[in-house]
C-alpha cells in the first residue's frame, strides 16, 4: 500500500536542509510532537492542573520610560513570554500578548488571570517585535493588530511565520528568517535567529509548516537570550549558545513542565 502523500507546506516553500524535509520542519535527533491522544490523556486524566479563576499580581502595572540608551538595559516582565527589553535606545518586545485570551476562538480557551505588567497604553514606542513561533500564546494577531496600529514596529520571526502574519495584518513589515540568521539593526544591535527544541501548529493541519526559534540580542549592553519555548533536549541548545555566543547579561528561559500529583505535564516535542 502506498504511503499517504503529506499536504504541501502552505506557510513556506524552499530546499531541505537538516530541520526541514522539504515539507516540514523537525528536531535534528529530537523528538516529534505527542500524539493527540497524548494531549486528551494530559487534558482529561486528572494530571492537568486547574486553570485559577484570578491570580492577581501584588505589583501594579509598569510605567517604562520611553528609551534607554547606550549601555542601559531595562527587561520588564508583561507576562508568559511577553517581555519589554529597553536597551541602545531600542524598545523590543518578545511574543506579545496583550489579548484576554490565547485560542483560535475569542470565547474560549486559556483566559488570561492577572493584568499585563504594562497597560498597553503605557507602552513606549516599540521598534521590534520577536515571535518565537505561532502557537496562540506566543503569536497573536489581535496584539500585532493593535501594534501595527499604534507603532508599527518590525517583526522577525522563524520561517513560514512571516505567511501568517501577513494574512493576518495587513502591512505589517516581517522578516522573517532560518536557524543561524542574523538580522543586523542599525550599528550596534544585532538578532541572532536560533535553534530550539518545539513544535508549531495553528490547527490540526499544519503541525510544523512554520519553523520555531530562539533569540539572541546583541546589545552594548551585553547579549540578552531569548529561548522563546523550548525543551530541554539534553541541554544540546543551551550549550550551543554557550559555545556560540559566549557569557549572557540575561537569559529568559521556560519552564516546560509543572509537577501536579507526582505526574509531570507533556513536553511535546
């Protein structure tokens, strides 16, 4: 019996290299996504923790200052993997969400249980934008909707994502780039485009079309990483970086797994 023909890549098209088949993107020696059956199991077997109906947090939102400059590094925390990094008179943001919810559906899915550590409208204005990858809290097109409104900013992200972005927003600049890109901003800021062990998907069927990544920024600052969601993949990624890039001034990393009875969440992929 033959083999199923797989459904072309609708987000991006180019030569295989050794993350793509020529139609997907993979884990070089890594592990594929879980099965949907591995998600109801999670979802329905007592070993998903409950969604808190508010978590508010002790601190009030943050008022950043519209730049810093030169050597100066701010990082404000807005929450999940939404960052404010200030520094070299750059103001970038990292997976922006600013919506009360991460789902292809406005009335349901994870609903957000504490205020963003910076009103959108408190916002300086922000001259780059980092999308690691396009699951819902990490991508949301409502948030670069209201950024393309109000700054405008670019946006670098991972191949394939860039098709996304531009279906969704209309005229928002993307540069979108492979593993071991680098995306240079004027004289002294670089953004080094880098591996990570995950997956993507924006529906059933389009699991890995787009590719997933982290970042590194280089700043006068000192160099800022990004790991955007990544497993940890016996630490192979994060001794990349290490031997690649050196000392970090900061590196904002996930936490992939969370311990309920006993029973750790799945890490797909």
């Amino acid at each position: 019996m033959a083999a199923r023909k797989r459904a072309a890549n609708r987000y991006y098209s180019g030569p295989p290299s050794d993350h793509f088949d020529g139609t997907l993107f993979f884990n070089p020696n890594g592990k594929p996504p879980g099965r949907f059956a591995d998600l109801l199991k999670w979802q329905l077997g007592g070993e998903r923790s409950k969604w808190p109906a508010a978590n508010p947090s002790p601190f009030a939102p943050a008022r950043p200052a519209a730049r810093i400059d030169g050597p100066g590094l701010r990082v404000t925390m807005v929450g999940h993997s939404t960052l404010l990094i200030q520094t070299a008179g750059l103001n970038i943001l990292t997976d922006p969400v600013w919506s009360p919810r991460v789902s292809p559906l406005s009335f349901a899915g994870p609903k957000r249980v504490n205020p963003p550590g910076i009103a959108f409208s408190q916002l300086p204005p922000i001259d780059l934008v980092l999308v690691s990858h396009n699951h819902y809290d990490h991508l949301d097109v409502a948030t670069l909707r209201r950024l393309k409104a109000r700054h405008d900013p670019l946006v670098v992200t991972p191949l394939g994502n860039d098709a996304i972005i531009d279906d969704a927003v209309a005229g928002m600049r993307v540069s979108a780039h492979d593993w071991g890109d680098r995306f240079d901003v004027g004289e002294d800021v670089a953004i080094h485009v880098e591996p990570v062990h995950h997956w993507s998907a924006r529906g059933a069927r389009d699991r890995r079309m787009a590719l997933w990544a982290g970042f590194v920024v280089e700043t006068p600052a000192g160099k800022v990483y990004f790991a955007g969601d990544t497993g940890f993949h016996d630490g192979i990624n994060y001794r990349l970086m290490a031997e690649k890039h050196g000392r970090f001034r900061v590196a904002i990393l996930p936490i992939r797994t969370a311990l309920v009875h006993g029973a750790a969440s799945p890490e797909p992929g």
